[in-house]
C-alpha cells in the first residue's frame, strides 16, 4: 500500500505530556496521579499517551467506553483500566473476559453486576455535578460491593465558588459511611483547590495535555501539542478581490494569499474565521475569509518568500485560543481531527 504524506501534522510532545503528569502527581500530595485518556486520549493517540505514562509510573487511567478499553488493554494491566460510564447487562462477559474494571453509576448497574457474580468494582457518587452516579442517599444500594475507588466528579473546580466547598463535603460525608479500597474527587483543576481535595487518588485530563485548568497552573504546565500546514496554493489578489464563501473578506490592499489543507472537518472550526492566526519565522500570517470544510486562507503578505509546498505552523495556544473563539480548551484538543500526521517527540 502506497504512503501518501498527510499535508496536515500535528506535532506532540511527549516529554511534556511526562513533564505534565510528573508536575500534577507531585501537586497531588499524598494522593496518587491517575490519568483520564478517554476520548482517544484528548485527540492525541491514547496508546502512544498510555505508553509513555505507564513508563513514567502512572498506575491508573480512565477511559468512558469499553471500546477505549479494549484499545489499550494489551500495554497495562487490564484492572489499571476504569471505564467511567458503567456497563449494560449484555456487556458484562465480555467486559470480565478483558478485565477492565466498570465504574457503576445507577442502581440497575449495581444488582446486574452482583447478579452476574460481583468482584472488584468502582462506583461514582453524584456530590453535585448531577450528571452519572449514586446520590448520597442510595449509598445503602452499595452494601457488600467490593469497591476499589469511590469516585465523584467536581462540576466547578476552574472557578473559586462555594459548589467546590459543597461538593467536598458530600463526598467526605459519603466517604465516613461508603467503604472502599481508595477515594478520588480531584480532576486537573481541583488538584491545585488543596490538599483536602486530593484523598488517595487524583484524575488529571485536560492539564496532561498542555490544558491550563486553572490560571495559577500556566507557569509550570507544558504545552503538548503544535500544529503546521503545508500551503497547497499561493496566489497574488488586487485589492478588491473577495476571498472565501460569502465573500466575508475583501482585500484592502494588494494581497498575497496562501490557501493551506485545513478545514472544520479537522477540528479548525469556523470560530478561527478572521480570527486564527498562522506563522513562520516570527511573521504573522492572518487567517482571512470563511473557514471551510478542508481549507483556510491566509493573508501572506508578511512572508513573501514562502511559497507553494512550504510549510506554516497553525497558532493553536489553548487558553489563547479558547478566548478567541469561545470554544473550551477540552473542544481545541479533543476535536482534532484524523486527517493529521500525528508526529511524536
């Protein structure tokens, strides 16, 4: 089969997807650093995450489908796997043939689960965030389950409000009367809310991945991922001349315009119109007109040396971008699409 080089990279480096966990597991305390690598590992490649993490001393990793499981379950111990949006009935051979351990969130999970036998499980405990897991007031449905990780998830742990108060005391409440093996609340954000939050494991995803999940966190978290585009046309335009669908961009003066392979399709979406920004050598390469489904055009004006086949490296600073475009960090990342050569170092 004929290897075809992609026009679209996407650079990742894993010593600072390392340096990352190293910084959250060393902030975590007494607490343990797990890593969340569900969703493919944010965008990246979970097995090439899971990999280097597991190298680094990582013991714990959370994934939401069984499918994310099975994907890395040959590179770490399978019960290292917790896959956070439980299981069905008809999931649970197969699920204890791989050996991932399911997260039980719903009382119908919790007496499927015994029925079929029981043995090691997780479960979540809704303190707030009133998405999946137990109220507090199920916790009697818990009884005899053999729990290694009681879980419950911050909604608010980015912002300083009194929900983070409140959700640490549901879970402590919970935790003096529900018996499990260890305790998990804190994700990227609610590491840095304090050693209280922190308990005997934390859950880190989006600040692994060069995410700053709260502002205090900037100065030592690494950015991870860096985009480039190899331009597939250069064109010079008399001012005057309408660029993209819509016409969204007129040219004010003489323009020399670059179109590179990037589109929506591939995550770069339309919020970036007018907006993103590209560069080389330090020159500013403003994205002008409408982002398509597998295009971008760039006002080229700046670097008037590059030309057809030269590549450019895609701003993509993730709190930078976030504002830019009103998309959340966690869409930036996790969006990225598969048309890019995923490059590692």
């Amino acid at each position: 089969m004929t290897n075809f080089e992609s026009s679209l990279r996407l650079h990742i480096d894993g010593d600072a997807l390392v340096s990352n966990w190293r910084a959250l597991d060393a902030r975590s305390g007494a607490a343990r650093a797990g890593a969340a690598v569900k969703a493919n590992g944010y965008g990246l490649d979970a097995r090439e995450v899971v990999t280097r993490l597991r190298d680094a001393g990582c013991r714990d990793y959370f994934v939401a489908h069984w499918g994310e499981a099975e994907t890395i379950a040959d590179l770490v111990p399978p019960d290292w796997i917790s896959v956070l949006n439980g299981i069905a009935q008809a999931d649970i051979p197969a699920a204890r043939a791989l050996g991932a351990i399911p997260v039980l969130n719903t009382p119908e999970q919790v007496a499927n689960w015994r029925n079929a036998g029981g043995g090691r499980c997780h479960v979540m405990l809704d303190s707030g965030i009133n998405r999946l897991g137990f109220s507090p007031d199920q916790a009697g449905l818990l009884a005899d389950l053999d729990i290694d990780i009681l879980l419950s998830h911050l909604a608010s742990a980015d912002e300083d409000v009194a929900q983070n108060a409140y959700q640490l005391g549901v879970f402590a409440e919970a935790r003096s009367h529900i018996s499990a093996q260890r305790y998990s609340l804190a994700n990227s954000a609610g590491i840095m809310l304090g050693a209280e939050y922190h308990h005997d494991m934390t859950r880190p995803g989006l600040s692994l991945y060069g995410g700053i999940a709260r502002p205090e966190m900037a100065d030592w978290i690494k950015p991870v991922v860096h985009l480039s585009a190899r331009l597939l046309q250069v064109r010079e335009l008399p001012a005057g001349a309408m660029v993209g669908y819509n016409a969204t961009h007129v040219c004010l003066e003489d323009t020399r315009m670059g179109t590179i392979s990037l589109g929506y399709a591939d995550g770069y979406l339309r919020a970036f119109s007018g907006k993103g920004r590209a560069w080389v050598d330090g020159h500013e390469l403003p994205v002008i007109g409408r982002v398509s489904m597998d295009l971008v055009t760039l006002d080229l004006n700046a670097a008037p040396a590059l030309r057809e086949g030269d590549w450019v490296n895609i701003e993509y600073d993730l709190v930078t971008a976030a504002v830019l475009t009103g998309l959340s960090q966690y869409e930036l990342l996790t969006g990225l699409g598969t048309r890019f050569a995923r490059i590692w170092r």
